[in-house]
C-alpha cells in the first residue's frame, strides 16, 4: 500500500486538522481507518505465512507500541511478545547515524522472530537490531513495518512486511513522536513548516 503525498487530495476538513508541537506545526496525512486497514493486511500476511508455527515478536520501543498493540490484538496465532528499545534520532528530525540498543531479551535461539517497527526510515535502527538478533541464532528473522520510506532507505534493509509506503517526510502520531510529543495522536501527521 503506497502513500505517494503528490496524489493525497486533503480535504478542507482534514486542511484544518493540524497540530502543533515544540512551535512546529503537522497536518493529517494518514487517517486512522487508514492506518487500521495497514495493521489488518500485515496481520493477515503474517498468519498465513505462519500458520502452525509460534513467532516471537520483537516490539521496538517507544514508537511501534500502539502499532504492536494492535496488531497483537489480531494475531491468531501463538506469540510471544519481547521489547528492545532502539534509538538512532536525535532532535534535528533525522536519524544520528548511531543506534543504541538496550533491553534484555530471553533467549530466540531456533525461534521465529518478527521484529515489529513503528517506520523504516534510513534503516540504520532495523540493521543494527537485525544484525543483534542473529547472534542469538533465531531460526529466522522477519521485520513488520507500518511506515516505510523506500526513497531513504533504498531498499537496504529487507522488509517482509509494510502497512504503507510514504515519501520522505517527517511524521508524528500512532506512536511516532516529535522530541516525545505527538504519540498518542491516533492519526498520522505530516510537518508542513521547515
């Protein structure tokens, strides 16, 4: 599912939703249905592709809490759920190019795991993770995504699973923060000043 922003047509009713945080100020750019038809599709993707098997999900903190949340929720097979925070922005809304890493998981040795990520921006964050999960020698390891941004990260980390595809913009909402704020919006903003 793509969401190229030169074929979004706002409407003057979503023209006027717009939010402010630290003095800058987001519009609605993906809207909860949306965003809960994303969640149910990677579900569903999930399910057949493990049916019969149990999975350990691997949450990445803070931001794909909400979307981990409810994609649990719709999970019919058996899970397990792990939490890693991962963290590579600093305050200039772009990624520092140094990811910290810090959470204690039990062990994923010949598990199947699917790492759950808030967006695939540069893709430093889910190649750092990836690669420390190998250590543990899970027998696979799959990454669910809700956003991506493929004109960042260019492909370079494998992707298995994406809600919705978006240009490079800097978004807020559904669990995604600007300097913390912003995460429990329930739709997805856009920054629109500079």
């Amino acid at each position: 599912m793509k969401h190229d922003a030169s074929s979004v047509q706002p409407s003057n009713e979503l023209e006027q939703r717009r939010v402010t945080l630290h003095n800058r100020t987001f519009e609605c750019f993906i809207e909860r249905d949306e965003i809960a038809r994303a969640v149910e599709k990677i579900a569903a993707q999930i399910e057949r592709d493990y049916s019969g098997r149990q999975v350990v999900l691997v949450i990445v903190l803070k931001g794909a809490l909400l979307f981990a949340a409810d994609l649990v929720r719709m999970l019919r097979i058996p899970l397990r759920i792990e939490f890693v925070r991962a963290s590579s922005y600093g305050a200039a809304m772009r990624s520092s190019g140094t990811v910290e890493l810090d959470g204690t998981l039990r062990s994923v040795q010949d598990c199947d795991v699917i790492v759950v990520e808030d967006i695939a921006d540069s893709g430093t964050t889910l190649a750092a993770l990836v690669a420390h999960l190998e250590q543990f020698s899970p027998r696979s390891i799959a990454v669910a995504t809700l956003l991506s941004k493929p004109a960042v990260h260019g492909g370079r980390v494998p992707l298995d699973y994406v809600g919705i595809e978006i240009p490079p913009v800097f978004v807020v909402g559904y669990g995604l923060d600007y300097n913390e704020l912003g995460r429990n919006l329930p739709d997805i903003y856009r920054v629109v000043d500079k």
